[in-house]
C-alpha cells in the first residue's frame, strides 16, 4: 500500500492523544521522513523511536508552566525548513483543535514553505472512545461539543468535552449548575490512552473534588452513565476513583 503523502519542507503532525499506536499511517511516514522534529511537551518520549535519528527538539507548553512561544516555535519552523531540512512540527491530539495549528499554516503560508497537515486522533474524541465512553448516544446524547475550562461557552449540546479544565473545576461547577442537575455524571479522565492513565468518575455537584494527573479532560453529560456501567470493565486495574458520587 503506498501512503499519498506529497513532499513539503514541513509536516504539521498529530500525534493523537499520547498512545504511540494511534499515531496515525502518514503521521508515521512523515516522521520517518524527518530531520527535525519540534515536539510539544504533551507528546510521550515514546514518539522518539519513530525516527531516533532526527534532531528532536521540544517545544510548547509543559502542564501549566514554562512554555515556547508561539514566535519561537515559528522561528524555529522557518529556520530549519530555511535550511533545506524536512521539518514534522508534532502535536498533541489534532493539530486544528485548541492546538494553534492555524497559526502555524497561516504562518507558513505567508513564509512560502511548502507544508502538509496530517491530522491526528483528537483527545477530546479519542480519550473517551477508547474508555468505551460514546459522546453520542441514542436516546441519550445527540451531540458534543468542544470546550475550554477557561472560556465555557455553547454548553447547550447534551454532552460536554472540556479540555484544559484542571484549573477551572469550581468555576465550571457554578457555570454548570446553572445547566444541568446536580447529579449529572461526570468523568475526569487524566493521560488517557497512556499506561498511566487515571479515571475520576462523580457527579456535577462534587466535581471541585474530582482529581486527576495533567493532561486531563472531562466530560459532562449522561453518556458518562454508559462509562459507569462499564466501570471497572474497561478501566480495569487503573487508578480509578470515584468521587463525588452518592
Ligand atoms: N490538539 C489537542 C488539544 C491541545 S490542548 C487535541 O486535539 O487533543 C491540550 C489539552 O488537551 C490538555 O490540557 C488536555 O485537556 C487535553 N489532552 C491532551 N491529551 C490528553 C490525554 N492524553 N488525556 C486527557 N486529556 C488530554
């Protein structure tokens, strides 16, 4: 099977949401192809053995701390590609979601480098897919959206994906209330998909009690029922918690 990735100088990847096997084909290839490779912190070393003998440089920003900017990431983007040296900027998750990938085009756009995006498993879909968490359930659950913990908004949709929430968890719980019933089931679901991946499970009324590693996401909403039942099935031997809960 030959893999229809075009040549460019940079190859803006997703990395999917930290397990290695849901990097995609071309994710794969790409990395292959590689001289450069600037990796956002939240991508597992484990990403290092796809091509250990290009220059591996890490970029962006580690939990809530010390971070690349933005300007840095493309000097650097510019620099190496400047050189002739085929550059995979690595991302967590997708690359278009909460990722600043389109900064990164537009950037490369106006720089005239010739670049590809190979998208990537999202956390917000793939973290709680691979947990047996559907976002959408019949008779339950007819859409999802997309949120930030620092900037709720659109919280009409049945089931609600936050990323970036750790920081928030009162703040939404008020926001929230104001929504849904107290004992809507949550999931706070920390390093999904890594071998040290930890599982909160409450209600919307204990949720400032909720407690999980960095990078987490949470999801709100009566799907989160299904993960319940399936509970301790699919969580198996994981750190699992349940919090919050009657
Ligand atoms: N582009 C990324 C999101 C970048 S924002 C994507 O599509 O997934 C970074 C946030 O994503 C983290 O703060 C966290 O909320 C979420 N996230 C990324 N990887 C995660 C993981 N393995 N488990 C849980 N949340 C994760």
């Amino acid at each position: 099977m030959s893999l229809d990735l075009p040549p460019a100088l940079v190859y803006l990847v997703g990395a999917g949401p930290g397990d290695p096997g849901l990097l995609t084909l071309k994710g794969r290839l790409a990395l292959e192809r590689a001289e450069v490779v600037l990796k956002d912190a939240l991508v597992p070393e484990a990403f290092r053995a796809f091509n250990p003998r290009a220059l591996w440089l890490e970029v962006g920003k580690r939990g809530y701390g010390e971070k690349t900017s933005q300007e840095e990431i493309h000097r650097l983007m510019a620099e190496h590609a400047g050189r002739g040296r085929v550059v995979v900027r690595l991302k967590g998750g997708d690359p278009m979601v909460f990722g600043r990938g389109g900064e990164e085009v537009l950037f490369l756009l106006e720089q005239g480098i010739p670049f590809v995006v190979v998208p990537g498993v999202s956390s917000a879909t793939g973290v709680p897919s691979a947990l047996g968490l559907p976002l959408t359930h019949r008779g339950m659950a007819r859409g999802f959206s997309v949120l930030t913990g620092h900037d709720p908004f659109g919280l009409s949709a049945d089931t609600l994906v936050f990323l970036m929430p750790l920081h928030q968890l009162p703040a939404l719980k008020s926001v929230l209330l104001a929504h849904r019933p107290p004992h809507t089931p949550v999931a706070l679901i920390g390093r999904g998909t890594w071998p040290n991946q930890a599982v909160a499970l409450g209600r919307l009324e204990g949720l400032e009690r909720l407690r999980a590693p960095d990078p987490a996401l949470l999801v709100v909403g009566e799907v989160v029922g299904v993960l319940e039942r399936l509970w301790p099935g699919t969580l198996g031997t994981q750190e699992a918690k349940d919090v919050g809960k009657d």
